[in-house]
C-alpha cells in the first residue's frame, strides 16, 4: 500500500495545479483508496476469522466495534502473540464492550505488548478474563498501565499464570486506581510472601474505597 502512495504522489508532481487533471486525478486516488481499503479489510477479517475458528459469531461482533456493547468470548482457542497482534486492532475499537473472555489461551510476554494498547481504550468493560494464560512479570508490566484505565472493570481473572512478586509490584500500581473492582481472581500463579506484601497496600485502598461507598469490599482469591 505504501509503494502504490508513493507511486501516486510522485505522479502528482508532473500534474498542473488548477487543471482538470489534477481534478481527475484526485477522484482517482480517493476511489483507488477505497478499493484498496476494502481488500485489505477483506484480508483482514480472514485473519481474524481464522484464529477466533469457523464460527464467525466473535467475527462479526468485533466488526461492530464500539456499536457491540455485550461480550466476546475467545476462550480457549489457543490463540498466542502473533494471532492476537492480529486481533487488537479490532478489539481497540470496542470500547463499549462490557465482557471480554481471553482465558486458556497463549498470551506472554508478547501477547500482553499487542493486547495492552487495546485494552487501555475499552474502559467500559466490566470483566475481563485472562486467567489460563502465560502472563508473567514482564506482561505484567506492559497490562498494568492499561488496567489503570479501565476504571470500570469489576472482575479481573488473572489466575493459573505466571506472575511472582515482581509481577505483583507491576499490578499494585494499577489496583489501587481500580477503585470499582469487585472481585480479583490471582490463585495459581508464584505469589509468595514477598508478593503479598507489594499486594496488600493496593487492596487496603481498594477495600476502604468500596467501604466509603457504601459497598461490599473487594473479593480477592489467591
């Protein structure tokens, strides 16, 4: 696509400013963008319709973007870095999604560097689950500075992963601006003391949050 702009714009130059040529050859390069747009979204969607599997249910959803405001349910499909660099382009448009379920899945370190970006723009969802996956330290990390954002999320699995202490101080962070955090599922992961100690500051200012609001503390299971 780049090769072809260049092309065009290197074309423009020999054209005449004010003469119907240049009228004429800008109609041509709006529909030749158009055209082009729309095979490379035809690619796209194939794509995506190949990791989320045959039925085109999520596909369909996703191509809603911010229209979709219920869930999607991409568990278990195995789905890792490269498929999901595929897939947070469309994801970052649902801002409007209330559920997103990306459990039993292939998500590292990589994964979380595609996926964090798009989850810091679905500020509506409600859960969220990542449970089942290969998060770490380091993909604890690049989620942190998303889960900051999402302000509106009330259940967060993150359990059966890989996150130890240094994970935990990654996460700390961003738990305690997640003031409407209801539920926080952390079991089956390398949380020793050390761990809990980065943890239970954050989840003070989480429970003393709900109290002041009249709410039910925050449920964590580790």
């Amino acid at each position: 696509m780049e090769l072809c702009e260049d092309v065009l714009l290197h074309i423009l130059k020999f054209i005449p400013n004010k003469s119907t040529y240049l009228s004429n050859f800008q109609l041509v390069c709006k529909e030749y963008k158009q055209v082009l747009q729309e095979r490379l979204d035809k690619v796209y969607w194939k794509k995506v319709e190949k990791l989320v599997g045959k039925d085109n249910t999520n596909t369909n959803k996703m191509k809603q973007g911010s229209a979709f405001t219920g869930e999607v349910v991409l568990y278990k499909n195995q789905i890792d870095a490269k498929g999901y660099k595929h897939l947070a382009p469309a994801l970052a448009k649902m801002t409007s999604l209330k559920k997103l379920y990306l459990g039993g899945n292939q998500i590292d370190v990589k994964g979380c560097k595609h996926l964090a970006p798009a989850l810091a723009k679905m500020t509506a969802l409600k859960q969220l689950n990542l449970g089942g996956n290969k998060i770490d330290a380091k993909g604890c990390e690049h989620l942190a500075p998303a889960f900051a954002k999402m302000t509106s999320l009330k259940k967060l699995y993150l359990y059966n992963n890989k996150i130890d202490a240094k994970g935990c101080e990654h996460l700390a962070a961003a738990f305690v601006k997640m003031t409407s955090l209801k539920k926080l599922y952390l079991g089956g992961n390398q949380i020793d003391a050390k761990g809990c100690k980065h943890l239970t500051p954050a989840l003070t200012k989480m429970r003393e949050a709900w109290k002041n609001a009249g709410k039910k503390s925050c449920d964590l299971y580790l």
